[in-house]
C-alpha cells in the first residue's frame, strides 16, 4: 500500500460525458501528480500540483482540468468524454521539495472506460 | 520526442538466472533516476532509485547501475524469480527546478521470469 488513494476504481460512462477523479496523497506529501496510461502505452505525464498550485503540465488536453484543495486532496475534471479517452489515469504524490531524489508513489489508479 | 527510452519491449529469463533491463536517457538536466514495477491494472511501485552522483545503488536482489557519460542505466535483478514477472519503467527526474519532482518515463520493459 503506497498511501496514495484514488476513487473511483472503476468508472464506465458514456461519450459527451464529464467525470471526476479524486485523489488523497500519502500523508504530509505536498506535490500531486496526475498520469495517464492509455492500452499498450507508457506514463505520460498530465499535471503536478504543488500544495495548492499548478506547477507543471504535460500532454493535457483542454478538455481535461484539475486542482488541488486546501486539504491536499487533489480532483482530476475529464469532461466532453471521448472513446480515446479510455485508459488508467493514476495519481501520485511526493514531498515536493524542489530538489530531485523524492520518490513518488503512485495509487493504484481509476480505470476510466468510455463507450 | 523521448526523452527517456527502454528500447526493449520485452525480455525473458529463467528463473534463477540475471535479468538487465536497459534504458537511455538524453536530457543532461535529469538528475535521479529510478525504477518502478507494475503489475496489469495496478499502479506502478517504487522498485529503487539512484542520484546522479552515484554509479550504483543496490538494495537486495536489485541493483541499479549509471553510466553518465554514456546517459545510460540498467536494472540487474540477481536471481530473477517467476514473481518478478511484470512491466518495469524506468523514469527519470531533473534537478533543482522549479517543476517539483515530476517523473519522466520510459515505455517500459515486460520481464517474463519463466519457471
């Protein structure tokens, strides 16, 4: 058990559709990162939030938003849902310090099917 | 553009015998690297890791190995066991920066111990 939770585990919905993702990061970890696996692909890297701000994005499409909540818990908004948006969106979390060596641990991921 | 590359998809040995997963990287600013273990469906867990400073780290069967001149990094797993079956990442991390920690990975290698 890594200490990061996600909810839900397992989501179908439909296209058009809008979601939410919800992540609670190890304890006193400050730094929320959102990835997305889709079938047969590597991690790739959508955003990192920093004890309530944005620090970085990566590969994120409009379409898709997040924030991170006083109380470290972080949402991830998937909205206007397309089929290719299926795929594992994981959460993880570090420190957050900005020296590299924080190992960050993942969730164990929300499983997104859109049909 | 990848930055970080595992240019084998996939690697099988036999039980009791050495796996070498392999990885290239090309942004000199990456300063920690590390290694990270996924089984289908679940998030990726943290395997062991090593600073740039050094040029290797181990910890039990598992021993990582960097050649920075070269921008290259292996995985030895001594002996490898039928439970080490899975997709292994490689991810690496910049330095001092402004972006927190944030993990750039590989595509991934499929170990199949076979017993």
């Amino acid at each position: 058990d890594s200490g990061v939770t996600q909810t839900p585990k397992h989501l179908i919905t439909a296209t058009g559709q809008r979601v939410t993702l919800r992540c609670s990061p190890r304890s006193g970890d400050l730094s929320v990162y959102w990835y997305q696996q889709s079938l047969d692909q590597g991690l790739q890297f959508l955003i990192h939030y920093y004890n309530g701000e944005e620090r970085a994005k990566g590969n994120i499409l409009e379409r898709f938003s997040a924030q991170q909540f006083p109380d470290l818990h972080s949402e991830l908004n998937l909205s206007s849902l397309e089929l290719g948006d299926s795929a594992l969106y994981f959460c993880a979390s570090s420190p957050g310090s900005n020296r590299a060596g924080n190992t960050i641990y993942f969730g164990e991921g929300s499983w997104l099917t859109v049909v | 553009d990848q930055q970080v590359k595992q240019n084998s998809p996939s690697l099988s040995v036999q039980e009791g015998r050495i796996s070498i997963l392999n990885c290239d990287y090309t942004n000199s600013m990456f300063d920690y690297f590390l290694w990270y273990k996924k089984y289908p469906a679940e998030g990726p867990t943290f395997l062991i890791s090593i600073s740039s400073i050094k040029d290797k780290n181990e910890d039990g069967r598992f021993t990582v190995f960097l050649n920075k001149s070269a921008k290259h990094l292996s995985l030895h797993i001594v002996p490898s066991q039928p439970g080490d079956s899975a997709v292994y990442f490689c991810a690496a991390q910049p330095g001092l920066n402004n972006a927190g920690n944030m993990l750039t990975f590989g595509g991934g290698t499929r170990l199949m111990v076979k017993p």
